[in-house]
C-alpha cells in the first residue's frame, strides 16, 4: 500500500501484561524527478561561471560542491572563476526526499597558440592561397578578411581573391574543443 498502517507499542513491558498499541502511520513520499541541468558548460579558458538546472514537480534544486557538501538552493549557482576543470553536483528536493545527484562538469580547455603565418606580396591582383603552421593546441588555421572567415575549398584550401592591399587576420582552431586563439595579423601587399 502507498501508506500501510503499523501497531507500534507505546509503553513498558515490565509486568508481562500487555500494553497499550496505537497505530501508527508510516508514510511513503515520491522520489522527486531528476533536475534538468541546462547547457553544457565548457569554455576555452578561467572564466566566471554560473550553473543553471530547471526544476521538476515543484521541487527544489539543491547544489553540492565537488565534495559533496551542500552548496546553495535555487535554479542556479554561481561559481566565481573557475580555472581547471572541475565537477559539482545537483539534484532536486522535495519535502526532504532527494532525486539522484548528477555531476555537472566545467571543462575548462587549454586556448591555441597563435598559428605561425608570413605576411604575404604578390606581383598582381589574383587569387592566392593561404597557408600557415597552427599553433599549440590547435590543429587548424582559419583565416578572416575584415572579421569574415574565409572558408576553405572543397579540397580544404584557404583561397582568397586579392584586389588590393590589405591585413588579414589568421587563428589557431582546434576542431575538438572548439576553442580559438587570439588573431595574428597578416599583411597582404600588391604590386611592392
């Protein structure tokens, strides 16, 4: 049954007479649903962090630190700077009964080096195709004209077509993390 009913004894067996029993009703609450942890959290480098996670059934979110501890009650949680990567935990609470505690992990990955790129000079207007060594964690070298990405080729080569003399801005990309190194000028010249 949802909540049976128990006898329980109230009093002293001393005289071996029988005591009083009263009943006595033991009550089985629901488990709350698990919370909803909202977004994954990964960044490219330290950076503030609050965490967020959506409530179910009326209950209440409750955050633990990575050792466990109880943190703080609320949708969300705000985690300061966080430099490394780390795990807290969250689960939902309702009338002292606990869902399942989730980890919820801030990845915190290592930003690319700068890619390794030559200013470029051509004899004339025209196409040239733009190539550079990435950077430390990178695997790839992305180039932009006035804050556009050039996009590669179909056989994965950077072209672009050059009319005059300009900067463009060269990064490192890495395809796994999705995290980008700050911009690496490079000089394009027509015609020097």
């Amino acid at each position: 049954p949802q909540n049976p009913t128990y006898t329980a004894a109230t009093g002293k067996h001393t005289t071996g007479c029988r005591i009083t029993l009263k009943p006595m009703t033991v009550t089985i609450k629901p488990v709350p649903a698990n919370p909803t942890v909202n977004g994954e959290y990964k960044y490219c480098s330290a950076t503030e962090v609050t965490l967020s996670a959506t409530q179910n059934q009326g209950a209440n979110i409750q955050w633990y630190r990575p050792n466990l501890s109880p943190s703080n009650t609320g949708n969300t949680t705000q985690l300061g700077i966080v430099n490394a990567t780390t795990t807290y935990y969250v689960a939902s609470e309702l009338d002292n009964c606990y869902s399942d505690t989730l980890p919820v992990t801030v990845t915190i990955n290592t930003k690319p080096g700068q890619p390794a790129v030559s200013d470029i000079t051509l004899c004339a207007a025209g196409e040239v195709t733009l190539a550079g060594t990435p950077g430390t964690n990178g695997n790839e070298v992305r180039w932009y004209a006035d804050n556009v990405r050039i996009e590669p080729d179909g056989q994965g080569h950077v072209v672009y077509n050059a009319t005059a003399n300009t900067t463009l801005t060269a990064t490192t990309y890495n395809t796994q993390t999705g995290c980008e190194s700050e911009g690496r000028s490079v000089s394009l010249t027509i015609g020097a």
